[in-house]
C-alpha cells in the first residue's frame, strides 16, 4: 500500500509493523498535513461484515477514551476493500524493542513503565473496557520518554468473534488462564498480562517457555509464575510479591483491575529503597528474539486439553508443525503433481496444431459460461433502498426478498448487506436479496440501584446490555454488596450490547489497626475484633522485629477497608545476623566505614580521655561475633 492515498485523504509513506490482525503505515493527513499511524485490517478480516460492524463500534468507543497515556484515535474508515483506522504516530520503539537490546532492567525503569501502562489501562477498566492482549509489543515509548498503550478496541472486537469458534484470541506467553480455560476475559486478565511483563522487565525472561504453544499454555493453566528473585538473585522480596499477586493462577486472588494494581505497585516502590530500585540487572542471556511467540494470534480451544503431543519422526520428510502463534486458515493441500512419462519425446505438429484448436473452442465456450449469462452484482453497501433497486435494475437483475436489520455503522433505511454480496456473478433471472438497516439497536438503561451485584448483572443482561466495570467504594447507607450508582445513569437510552460500568458498596470503612512488631496471636485478636479477616503470608522476612512477631501487614495500619476484607501478615524471622568487623586499633574514620559497611550504626564513647583521641581502643561487639543487621555498635576512643 505504500504510496498509495486511501480515502482520498491519507497518503501511505512506510510501513512500521505487520500483526495477525493488521498491518500499520506511517501515513499523512493530506487535508491537515500531519503524521498518523494507519492501521489496515488483513482483507481476510475485513470481508466479515459483522467482524467489521463491531470492529468500527469500539473504535468509536475507544476515541472517546481521552487519556494521556492511550494512543488516540482519530479517524475510521473504508475504502473498498480496506477497513482501517487513524491513530496518533508514536515516534519511539515498542517496550519489546527496549527488552530486546537491553534484556533485563533496573526495577526502578520496570516501575516507571508499568505505572503509565496501568494508568492507562485503568481508566479503559473503569470505563468499561478490557484491552486483552496486553505485551510489550503494544507498550510504545516514544522519544520524549512518555509511554502509551496501543491496540485498543480491535481485540475487543476480535475476541468477540473467536469466542463463538471455539478459538481463543491472545500472545501465548500473556494470556490468563481464565482466557485459555473459558476464552472470556476481564480486566483481570489484563492483570495477569502486566505481571508477565513485569516479570519479563525484572529478568529479560518470559515466565512460561516451552517447544510449542500447547506446553506454554499448559503451563500457565498449572504452573505459577516463579518469584522473579529465582532468576535474578538479590531482586527485593517486595517485587516478588507484586508479581505473584499479578499472575495468581485464581482470578479472584489477583487485584481486580489496574488502578488496583497501580495501588500496589507505589506501594511497592515505597517500601523499596534507592538501592533495591537501582539494582544492575544481569546482562541478558541472549540478544535473540523470536518474533513469533509475541503475536496476536488465534489459538484452537484444543491446545488447552492436555494431551500426547505430535511427534514428527521423519525429520526429512515429514509436514513441519504448524505455526500457531500467528492467525492462519488451515486449508487442504494441493494435490501432488502428476508425473508424466518421459517416453512420447516431443510433441508433433499435428498434436499442436490439436491442441491449440482446443484451446480455442473451449474458451470461447468458458467466454459465453462466464459472460453471456452471467451478470456481475453492483456493490449496494450505504447506499438507500431505492437507490439499490435503481442500480440493480440498471444491472439486469431483481430484488428478491427485503430484510432488515439493526446497525451501528450504516444510517437508517441504507443497505447493510446483498446476497449475493457486490461482486459476485449470478444469472440474470436470479433475485438479489437486501438487508437494510433500522438504524442502532437501543435500549433503556434499568434502575439496578439497590440491587445485589448478581441481581444487577441479571437484569442488566435481561435489558439486552454487558455488566461492566465494578468499582467498589465505601458507603455508610448502601449494604455491601449493592449497588450504589451506575454509568450511565438509569434511564438513559444506550445502544443494545454496550457495558454498564456499576459501583457497589464495600460497607461502612473500618480502620485498619497497626498490627506490626505484635505477636501473631496478639495481631489476629486486634484485626478480628476490628471485622477483618486474617492471612498469613507463605513466606517469612528477616526484620528488626523478633521470630514469630508481625513484621508487615498489607493494608498496611490507619489505612480504610471494609467489613469482612483481608488483611495478610507477614511474619518475622528475626533480625540478620552479620559478623561484625574488628576495629579496635583502627583510626575513627576507617573504623566507621567498616561497621557502617557492613551494615551497622556507630555510636561515639569518647568520655573525657578520648575528646583529642582518634584511635579505637574498644568496640561493644568483639570482632568476628554476630549482631542483628542494623543495629549500633558503640566504639570507645582514646
């Protein structure tokens, strides 16, 4: 397409990127002479016209998703067999390209790419949409540092077709297992996708690898995704934890949605210091990138079933497996050739002279098939009845049966649809039946305040509409677990289909009590007889507290929650125990760098003979003895 104008407005000049789905151009708006992304769906996509009718309806949803960290769009069109959409031009590289050259990153860079990437993702969360195919393909950063998230809308839109194939629509390496098991994702899939990118981040590594897509989504159905600290050692146990509350296997266990995982990752970043954030990641282990295993692609629902996989023995002359990391139409094979014998030599004259006459006859007979009776439909789609039934008639051919059908892209009383479809060859005498459309399905959004959250989603569904976003706050009126408001307000007339974004009620707050340095019995007592549940985390942390006592509480203490919410303690396993360096004989200044290196305070004792000293005559902990890391040794100087 390059350099070709589609729509009589955008000039093709280079293209930046081919995907399972589309292929993008870098592309100039001719009428307001400015650089975009075009985005042009594969021809094979764009002949479904429901694929096509839903496509453009998220489009439209996503335009009006204004955030400073979502490529815009602009624009949407056809131009005949194109189907395409104007976005905003990124000037910059894909995350991709980042952990490609650099492999593994400083967990402070990880952070600060995740957290626009969430902001941006929490805000379609909350307005009602799921992106699905969250990777690093689709995290551009641009030359100005600012990071955006690309390809809004499309897998929606894709996902919505798949769904009823029996297919499911993803990356291997990033999708959820709900998405593998059930083919059906919410934002906490997007979840899960962000936490297999911060694990990547963290360690230039996927988590699940494998010889074929069936072992990595095995994988993520009964594996967990390792602590990042496994394969880069020194990694903080708090960077752990965030991955693993990313990627939990169980939906539910895993934030429920990306403003809640922002949350827990500034308070990640909080807990960390300059040192943990700043950790020098180890070179990557290989420069190389595999392309494949990071597209888009349509995977049969059957990869999931675990199941004796195929073994190719002949490796000579057997088919090679097929590529299911990219969109593909399995079709049957050619026939092999025929082999003809070599025995008739070259042909005479007379055999060619034969031949040609045949050749002749029989394509002036393929020429009358084709022509003489056959008759070409006129391509029909937006415009009016009458103007179809002019066109129709012009061409030689009838109107069989009128249908009609609602639509969001095609205007009131235009054609939706032929059959046959514009272009196809039919006999003169065989009727052409339209479909045209009764404008956009709509319906009345139903009062479901006060309803229990299951009751809402039911009767949401009942009305024709898609149960949203859940955004769960505190309310001193409403019960927990109903519903206080929703978006849009009742009684608005809405298209049929669209998300309803709800707000439940989490209760009335309740302050968190400061559970921390308190044995663990102690700690129950005071969150129970708050109204809080307990639990305790797998793993234990060295701290200054002692052995069995809390050493972290998440939430963390004064903070709110509701009646009946979690909170996890993490238990203690005693302070570090370090050797402590000799000093005694050492001046006062490489006596402190010592201790202090090692981890330690130092406290002065000069008393009145040591005010012009500047030797260590003592130390409070000998040297080559242990003391909890952190804790002051007191040197004495003479």
């Amino acid at each position: 397409m390059v350099g070709q104008v589609l729509d009589g407005r955008y000039r093709v000049d280079a293209r930046i990127a081919v995907g399972g789905m589309a292929t993008v151009y870098r592309a100039v708006d001719t009428r307001l002479d400015r650089v975009l992304a075009l985005k042009v769906m594969h021809p094979s996509l764009a002949a479904d016209g429901s694929f096509v009718e839903r496509f453009i309806r998220e489009a439209k949803s996503v335009a009006r998703l204004a955030h400073p960290n979502v490529v815009q769009v602009f624009d949407q069109g056809t131009d005949g067999s194109y189907v395409y959409l104007a976005m905003e031009y990124v000037a910059g590289c894909t995350l991709r390209d980042v952990l490609r050259e650099r492999g593994a990153l400083q967990p402070r860079a990880a952070l600060d790419i995740l957290e626009p990437v969430l902001a941006a993702l929490g805000a379609a969360h909350r307005a009602g949409f799921v992106h699905r195919d969250m990777k690093p393909e689709n995290v551009l950063i641009g030359d100005d540092g600012r990071v955006k998230v690309a390809d809004f809308g499309l897998v929606r839109a894709v996902d919505t077709v798949t769904n009823t194939s029996g297919a499911v629509l993803g990356t291997v390496a990033y999708l959820a297992p709900e998405q593998i098991e059930h083919g059906i994702a919410d934002p906490r899939a997007d979840v899960y996708a962000c936490g297999v990118a911060l694990y990547e981040m963290l360690t230039g590594e996927k988590p699940h690898d494998g010889d074929s897509p069936a072992v990595v989504l095995y994988k993520h159905l009964h594996e967990d995704v390792p602590p990042p600290s496994a394969a880069v050692p020194g990694l903080a146990y708090e960077l752990d934890e965030l991955v693993a509350s990313a990627t939990a296997r169980t939906a539910d266990i895993r934030p429920h949605d990306a403003v809640a995982l922002l949350a827990q990752v500034r308070d990640t970043r909080g807990a960390l210091g300059t040192e943990q954030l700043d950790a020098v990641p180890p070179q990557a282990l290989s420069a190389e990138h595999d392309n494949a295993d990071d597209r888009t692609s349509v995977i049969p629902r059957a990869l999931t079933v675990l199941r004796p996989l195929p073994v190719n023995e002949d490796d000579e002359g057997g088919a090679p497996a097929p590529d299911l990391n990219r969109t593909s139409r399995f079709e049957t094979p050619p026939p092999p050739p025929s082999r003809r014998g070599r025995t008739g030599g070259r042909r005479g004259p007379l055999a060619i002279v034969v031949a040609v006459l045949l050749v002749l006859g029989v394509g002036a007979g393929v020429w009358y098939i084709n022509s003489g009776q056959f008759t070409e439909v006129p391509p029909l789609t937006n415009k009016t009845e009458a103007q179809a039934r002019d066109r129709l008639a012009k061409a030689g051919l009838e109107v069989g049966s009128v249908k009609h059908a609602y639509s969001d892209t095609v205007k009131r009383g235009a054609v939706i649809s032929t059959d046959p479809e514009g272009g196809a060859r039919i006999r003169g005498n065989d009727p052409v039946t339209l479909t045209i459309s009764d404008g956009p399905d709509t319906v009345k959004l139903p009062d479901v305040e006060g309803y229990r959250l299951d009751k809402a989603r039911e009767v949401l569904k009942q009305a024709g509409l898609e149960p949203g976003m859940v955004t769960r706050t505190f309310s001193d009126s409403v019960t927990r677990g109903f519903v206080i408001s929703s978006q849009p307000a009742a009684n608005t007339t809405v298209r049929a289909g669209a998300a309803v974004a709800l707000t439940v009620s989490k209760g009335s707050p309740v302050d968190v009590p400061d559970t921390t340095g308190e044995d663990l019995a102690q700690a129950k007592a005071d969150l129970e007889d708050a109204g809080l549940k307990v639990k305790i985390a797998a793993q234990e942390v060295n701290s200054e507290y002692d052995k069995g006592q809390v050493a972290r509480q998440t939430p963390k203490g004064g903070s709110l929650a509701a009646t009946g919410d979690t909170v996890t303690l993490t238990l203690s396993k005693g302070p570090e125990m370090i050797e402590v360096p000799d000093v005694v004989g050492d001046s006062v200044d490489d006596a402190k760098r010592k201790l202090e290196g090692a981890g330690f305070k130092v406290e002065e004792d000069r008393g009145l003979l040591g005010l012009f000293g500047d030797t260590v005559k003592k130390q409070s902990v000998a040297g080559g003895d242990t003391a909890p890391k952190g804790s002051a040794i007191t040197i004495q100087i003479r």
